[in-house]
C-alpha cells in the first residue's frame, strides 16, 4: 500500500547566531502506517572535529535524546508516550538551538523504512 510521508533533515547548528548548519540525519514519519523513525548520518564526534568549539558530549546526548523521542515508549516519557505523528511534530517543531530541523518535505512510498534509508543515503559526506 502506498502510503504519504512527511519528512525533516536533522541539522547541527554550531553558530546559532550565523546560521551555520550541517545536516546529521533525517527524521521521517508516514502517518498511515504508524512510523517514525530517525537514521543519522554522522557521529557527534565527527561533528566536534568538524566544527571547533563543538561539545561532541553533549551533542552525543541531544542526538540520543531525539533518537529516544522518535522511537517512543516510557525511556522518553512524556514525549515517549504520545503517538507517533505528535512525538514528528515536536521534533521538528522550529526552535532556535544547536540541534534543528529543516521545513517538513513529503513524499509517498510503499516502504517508509526504504524511503527513510533513500534520504539518509543522499546526506552521507563522501
């Protein structure tokens, strides 16, 4: 069955104030079939060596801490225990700190699992 999803690239944005940003991952959720997932890219230490002035330790702990909401349950409690489409919109809800989101794009896939894979695969640095 296909199936509408909406999607967001994750980013770093280690200079808040200039707006520099470097995409990490992509959080995708297709409402039809209950799914939310999220697929990194890169590492919050790669990220650190990248950009000097980077805490890689916390950024490691803002990335787990997204990774938890997406996936749900009582480890992200309260966000953990609404339903998927709200735990997507809170993630990619604007917010002006070091872990951002693009504007939500869509798209329509028979496998959202694949399509998350597809967007994920075109972030990787070479």
């Amino acid at each position: 069955m296909t199936v509408a999803y909406d999607y967001a690239l994750v980013r770093v944005v280690p200079r808040v104030v200039t707006g520099d940003a470097e995409a990490v991952g992509v959080v995708l959720q297709a409402r039809q079939a209950r799914f939310l997932n999220v697929r990194f890219v890169t590492t919050a230490e790669a990220v650190a060596a990248r950009w000097p002035g980077v805490d890689a330790g916390l950024l490691a702990r803002y990335l787990a801490a997204f990774a938890a909401v997406a996936a749900g349950g009582a480890a992200a409690a309260p966000l953990g225990l609404l339903p998927p489409s709200e735990r997507f919109h809170w993630l990619t809800a604007t917010r002006s700190t070091t872990l951002q989101t693009s504007p939500v794009r869509t798209g329509r896939t028979d496998d959202p699992e694949a399509a998350l894979d597809a967007i994920a695969r075109g972030l990787r640095r070479p």
